[in-house]
C-alpha cells in the first residue's frame, strides 16, 4: 500500500478521503507503517502520537486537510499532555498543558497529527543530532548525512514518505536548509504571517516563523491558506493578500526581474554544486522568460552574521533560564555546546544587545533597496552540502577548552578575545545565506531544482536554491515555485530507501 500512499501529496489525499474512496483510518494506518519501516534508521520521529491519532482518525473531521496524517515539529509547536523537550534533556519531562496557537490551526485544517520529529536541542543547530535522543536524525538520500536542521525530523520525514508534509519553523534557516538537503519544498512566511503564541508574541524577536516542510508547492500553498493570520493578541497584523495562495498558484508569475548571487556573505569558500544549483536555476528562470543578473544587496555579511549570533547567544541565555524554571533542572542537562552559547548570552550587556538588534533596520532598508530593482534575491540555499553525521562534533581538545571556559565563567573574556567571530565563522559558514529573511522578516523558500554526488561514487543528494522576496510577498514566492515545480518536476526523485 505504500507505493500507492506515498505518491500521493497531502491536498490530493484530502480530496481521496473527501470523497470516500479510503478513510483516514486507513491513510493512518499506511502513514504508520511507513514509519514503522525506516524510523528506526533516520530517527526522524521522536515522540510517538498513535493512539492520539487513531482516535482523532476516527472521529467526524473537517477542514482542507481533513483526514490528513501530520507530524508536529518538537519545538515551538505544543500539543497539550505531550512532552515537549525542544530537543533538550533538561524539559524531556516537561509536558504543557494547552496547544500553541499554530498547532490548534493544524487540527482545524483537519489534519491528523501522529507525533513530533526530532529538532536539535532549542533549535541551536543546522544538524539535528540532540543528545536527549539516543540516534541522531539521518538524511534519507544519504543516511551517512544529516537532513539538517532545526526543522531535520520534519524533512526526514517527508522525503523518507512518512507524511506529505510536516510542520516545521525557520529561525535562521531551519525550514530552508533542511528542506535543500531533503529534496524538498520549504516557504519561510513574513514575520507576523503565522501565529507564535499564545506565550510568544514574536519568537527570536520575530526572526522565527513557522510553517510547513512539503513535497509540494500547492501543499504549502493551502497550508499557508489555512494557518495565516493575527491571532487575538497579536501585537500587530501583517496585511492579508488580496486572494488566497491557493488561488494566486493556479496563474503564472508575471516576468520577473531576479538578482543572484553565488558568493558566501561571509566570504567563505563555496561547494561547486552548490553554485551549480544556482546557475542551472537563472538559466531555467531566462528560459521562462524571466530578466537573471548577477546583483546583490549592499548588506556587511559578516556584520549581518555578528547581529544574529548576538540574538541567537541571548535567546540561549533565556531559553536555558526557562527550562530551569520549568524543571529544576540542573547545568549539566544541557548540552555543552548550548551551554557555551549561554554563558555568550550572559556576558552580553543590554547595550550590546539593543545596539545590536537596532542594526536590522540597516539591513532592511539596504534590501529594500535591492527589491526597488530586483522583485526577488536568488542564492544559493547553503554554502555547502549535508555534513557528514559526526563531522561537527566539537574535538576533544575544544571540549576540554570549553569546560574550562565554563568552569571560570569566562564568557566576558571570551567576548573580548575574538572567539566570537570564530564561532560565527564556525557555525555559519555552511549555511551563510539565510539569516538575512530571518532578521529582515522577509518571505524566502527553497526550491530543489538540482541534484549530485558530493563524492565520486557516492550517493547522490539535493542541493537547494533560495529566494527572497520583499515584506508581505509570499504570492509571487509561491507562483514562481508553481511555475518551476512544472518546468523540473522535483515529485519525480526520491530517495531508494527500503
């Protein structure tokens, strides 16, 4: 049965079930088998949701997605009476007692929800290979690999056919970038698109979105249909389109003027297949009719770099505070490397921070005025290809280091060395090009448009390219990616797992 489920998207297996052809029993049933048969490889699939799902599969259910098996993200995504650990050892017990606002826009779509794939620990990294798991998440083209990260259960997941699509969130890249590793499909909305709350307004200070990882472009479409929208205290809402995405896919993009680039921000070096991907990609894009030049905005890469890890070591900071407060837990139930990134956190002044959260309006305007001439920014989606599982382990010696470092409490002095523009080297030079939609609150997706070996004889693995749009234009995203997903129809390649 699985060949006949998997080739399936989720809108077409809603329109199955609608029509009575199969139950969402049964659709169930095939989405479970499939898991049962190659989770235990990739681990994608964290926390198990069975008898939830049977229960909810056979009940009245209604929405565009009604009968539709779903995977929640094990982050940002709460399902009441479920443990939910954000990929953390210190909150593995801690189970919450309501449903985030995105999840209970999932369950009015209808949507079935079976369990939460795996996310690395507070959504920190580009891999996901938290230790509160006893696997790490493995990357169905090339399970030697990661899918990436935060969102890698959630693409796992659906390019292993285990779901059609699965919720994911973007913060840095984290529905981007595993999304280009697994073949996949994934929009990053506008800040304030989609609700955060009810106990956030705005997640990483709005540079955090959530959405879905998909096979499909019309998928995405419709979810975005369905869970967008202000929630009730919302602190502002972003203007809706004037028709539904759904709707806006069914017509081609108008001839669009495309800027590229396929040089690291960080100036960093480049894999060749990845700057493939992006020259294959504006050569389809002229093809169809669109006006491709190599253009950029005037943004400091590195200083773009500097801001979001500034962020990203204060949300640490809090985030560990937080599972203290929920559980007690004690230091040495977080992860070494998130506890480094902490102790950053703490040795940050407020001035620091405001100052450098201040600097996002610089990038704004400076893309802004990229977008006066270019209606959408083509990149590649990362600098390089999947690692390898384990080649970004922290050395032994470094780990030495750092729990010396932890040990004095020395992250003021450490903020005064210059380490920190080696660890934003180090943390970001695989994947260089996605922070500016997070800190601008700009729409971006990644297409998979191309696919190679990263080693002679090896197995063969996706490679995505990126675009941004301006604030607010998730329309002409998706009208492109319909237009593309017909000009080389990605559904046509997957992984030969067993």
């Amino acid at each position: 049965m699985f060949d006949e489920y998997a080739r399936h998207d989720a809108t077409a297996l809603a329109a199955l079930i609608a029509r009575r052809e199969v139950s969402a029993a049964e659709v169930l049933e095939a989405a479970l088998a499939r898991a049962a048969a190659v989770n235990p490889l990739l681990a994608a699939i964290c926390l198990p949701m069975e008898e939830i799902a049977r229960a909810r599969a056979a009940g009245p259910l209604s929405g565009p997605f009604a009968g539709v098996p779903f995977l929640l993200k094990d982050m940002a995504q709460d399902y009441a009476g479920v443990p939910s650990p954000s990929g953390s050892r210190a909150l593995r017990h801690w189970v919450p007692d309501h449903h985030s606002e995105i999840v209970r826009r999932f369950l009015d779509a209808g949507l079935v929800v079976f369990g939460k794939t795996a996310s690395p620990e507070f959504a920190l990294k580009a891999e996901t290979a938290p230790r509160v798991w006893p696997q790490p998440t493995r990357n169905p083209w090339d399970p030697a690999r990661t899918p990436g990260g935060s969102s890698g259960g959630a693409a796992a997941a659906v390019a292993a056919g285990i779901v059609p699509m699965a919720g994911a969130s973007d913060g840095g890249g984290s529905i981007r970038i595993p999304a280009a590793y697994c073949g996949l499909f994934g929009l990053r909305p506008s800040r304030g698109r989609v609700p955060n709350g009810p106990d956030e307004a705005e997640h990483w200070e709005g540079a955090s979105s959530q959405h879905v990882i998909s096979r499909s472009v019309r998928d995405s479409a419709r979810m975005l249909d369905a869970i967008a929208g202000p929630e009730h205290g919302a602190p502002f809402a972003i203007a809706p389109p004037a028709g539904s995405w759904s709707g806006a896919i069914a017509r081609p993009p108008r001839r669009l003027r495309i800027g590229f680039s396929t040089r690291s921000p960080l100036g960093t070096a480049m894999h060749p297949q990845c700057v493939e991907a992006t020259r294959r990609a504006a050569a389809v894009l002229a093809d169809l009719g669109h006006h491709v030049e190599e253009a950029a905005p005037a943004i400091d890469g590195g200083e773009l770099a500097r801001c979001y890890v500034t962020m990203y070591f204060g949300h640490t900071a809090a985030a560990m505070a937080q599972a203290r407060e929920l559980t007690g837990a004690g230091e040495g139930e977080f992860e070494l490397e998130t506890r480094i990134l902490g102790l950053l956190g703490r040795a940050l002044s407020a001035r620091e921070y405001v100052r450098r959260h201040a600097r996002w309006n610089t990038f704004n305007h400076a893309l802004a005025d990229f977008h006066r001439r270019y209606d959408l920014y083509l990149t590649p989606t990362t600098a390089q290809p999947p690692n390898r599982i384990g080649e970004l382990d922290t050395p032994p010696a470094q780990r030495r280091l750092a729990q010396a470092v932890l040990a004095l409490r020395a992250g003021r002095l450490l903020m005064l060395t210059g380490m920190v523009d080696e660890l934003v080297e180090a943390s970001l030079s695989r994947v260089p090009f996605t922070q500016l939609s997070n800190l601008t609150g700009t729409p971006s997706m990644s297409v998979p448009l191309h696919r190679a070996a990263v080693e002679d004889g090896g197995p063969v693995v996706p490679f995505g390219v990126q675009f941004v749009a301006p604030f607010g234009d998730e329309a002409t995203l998706l009208q492109l990616a319909a237009q593309l997903e017909q000009a080389v129809p990605w559904h046509e390649y997957r992984p030969t797992l067993g």
